[in-house]
C-alpha cells in the first residue's frame, strides 16, 4: 500500500492576507466551541441541530422504512438553514483539525487568485454542490451530514487547476 499523505506545507507563498480563509476558519472553530461544545456532552445532540439530514430536508417521508433507533428525531419538517450550518459543524476534534488545516495550507493560495469575493462564492457553491450530491446520492437518509469537507474539496481541486507543478511537502 501506499503511505499515507499529509500535507505539511506548499511552496507557493500568497501575496495578499487570506482574510476570508480566515474567517471561514474561525467560524469552524466558533462553531466547534459555542454550538459544539467542543466535542464534549452536546456534540450529538448539535449535529442532530445544525447537521443536514436529508430525509428531514426533504420532507414527507414514510417513517416506516426508518431504522428503530436513530440518534436523531426525524420529523419530515424542511429546515433549510441545515445546508448552511452543516458546513461549519464536525464530528470530532480530528474532523475539524483535518479539515481546518487543509483549508489553511490550500485556501490562501485560491483566494489570492480567486480575490476575496469570488473565493467566499466559491466556498460555498463548492459546499453546496457537495451537500446536494450527498442528498440525492440517499434522499432518504435519518444520518445527519456535517463538515467543511465538500467544499474544501473545492477548495483542493481548484489548488490543483491554478498551480498544477507548485510542490506540497
């Protein structure tokens, strides 16, 4: 098998300060401690919450088919902001440190080519593309979605589009 890779750090130093990637970090880690309550007792009951389930998103569905337990209450009833919030929500300490810094070492480096505006746009379409494949890929789902992943996802493709030969120690 092949070794695991981590990204360490690039060699592509940005020009300007990576304002939005830093915002969007600091909405992930303000999520983790103040909806989150940093992993500890609230972490399922905030992902039940903030977490997008696409069987509540999509409304009416036959309760029958469900499991008996869930650790969720699914009662049908669209909450679209979950689109929304999922995206800052993670599912423990080495989702969020994983996710996080993969948005540091590859964001700046986009959103210096992007600009700001269109980075911030960019994000977000990235996660709701992957939220919306995630949904249709199991319309049915009670298991709650959360995480930057699907956009920082984007995020590493797009790194990889602008600066094919930049080398990633």
């Amino acid at each position: 098998t092949a070794p695991a890779m981590f990204p360490i750090r690039d060699e592509n130093p940005q020009i300007r300060t990576p304002y939005v990637t830093y915002l969007l970090l600091g909405l992930n880690i303000a999520a983790w401690v103040l909806l989150q309550d940093m992993g500890s007792g609230g972490l399922v009951a905030s992902i039940c919450r903030f977490g997008l389930i696409p069987a509540d998103l999509l409304g009416p569905l036959d309760i029958s088919n469900l499991p008996e337990r869930l650790p969720c209450r699914i009662d049908g009833q669209a909450n679209w902001s979950t689109v929304f919030s999922s995206m800052c929500m993670h599912g423990g300490w080495m989702h969020l440190i994983g996710n996080l810094w993969f948005l540091r070492i590859f964001g700046d480096n986009v959103e210096d080519a992007m600009g700001r505006a269109r980075f911030a746009i960019f994000y977000l379409l990235c996660g709701l593309a992957a939220a919306a494949f995630q949904v249709f890929a199991d319309t049915g789902s009670p298991i709650p979605m959360v995480g930057a992943s699907g956009a920082i996802g984007g995020v590493m493709g797009a790194y990889i589009v602008l600066y094919p030969r930049v080398h990633v120690h």
